[in-house]
C-alpha cells in the first residue's frame, strides 16, 4: 500500500537562515517555494520542506526525536567540506563496518548526518 516517502518537514524558526544554510552551507537548489512559510529543496527522490510552524499549525522547535540521513559518496570529504563552511559535528567520522556517518545540526537545531553504505548488511 505505500510506496515511498513523498516529503519530509522540518519545523524552522528563522526560515532565511535556514534557507541559506540548507542552499549555500549544503549546496542544496532550491527548486519552489510556496511564500515565506513553506519552502522546498529537492533531494533524489524526497523533498525536504522547510517550514514555519505557525504558518501551516505544526508545533514549533527542531525536530529532536530523529535525523535526517543525507546520503554522500565520500562522508570524510563532504564532512571535511562542511567543517570549512563553519558546520560542527558532534564527534568524528563513525564507521559501522558497513556504513560510515557523520553528525551535525543545521541552523536551526535539526538533526541530520552525513552517510555513505558501502557494504551490505550481514
């Protein structure tokens, strides 16, 4: 019955901060934007909304009960190349064995990671 995941939100609070870090920290094109309250980045198959909370009714602060895995070819690059645009990550490189993953928060709090599968799981 479901077929995949259409979009993520994610609550924000000052929506041209986060606009800017999600565009200009993450690189990320910003494809539609639906006034000041809703706005979308397009990532492979799932649009990821930046939202206003008390434009669309939703609660207020950043999403604190998940992350978002944002897949990348190389983590140690990409978290080397964030680290320089200003980015903290919460501890180094981690590797599973069968992926490796990367920390952080954007600008507003939400908790993403960086993360590469380069083996199957056992």
């Amino acid at each position: 019955m479901i077929s995949g995941v259409d979009f993520l939100t994610l609550p924000v609070q000052d929506m041209d901060r986060a606009v800017h870090f999600y565009r200009h920290t993450l690189g990320l094109t910003l494809p539609e934007t639906w006034g000041d309250t809703w706005i979308e980045f397009d990532i492979g198959d799932v649009t990821l909304a930046l939202v206003k909370p008390d434009g669309v009714l939703m609660p207020a602060g950043p999403v604190t009960t998940g992350t978002i895995a944002l897949s990348v070819p190389d983590v140690d690059a990409a978290a080397e190349a964030l680290a320089a645009k200003g980015v903290t990550f919460g501890q180094k490189v981690m590797d599973s064995g069968v992926c490796k993953m990367a920390m952080f928060t954007d600008s507003e709090g939400n908790a993403l990671m960086l993360h590469h599968r380069y083996a199957p799981e056992a």
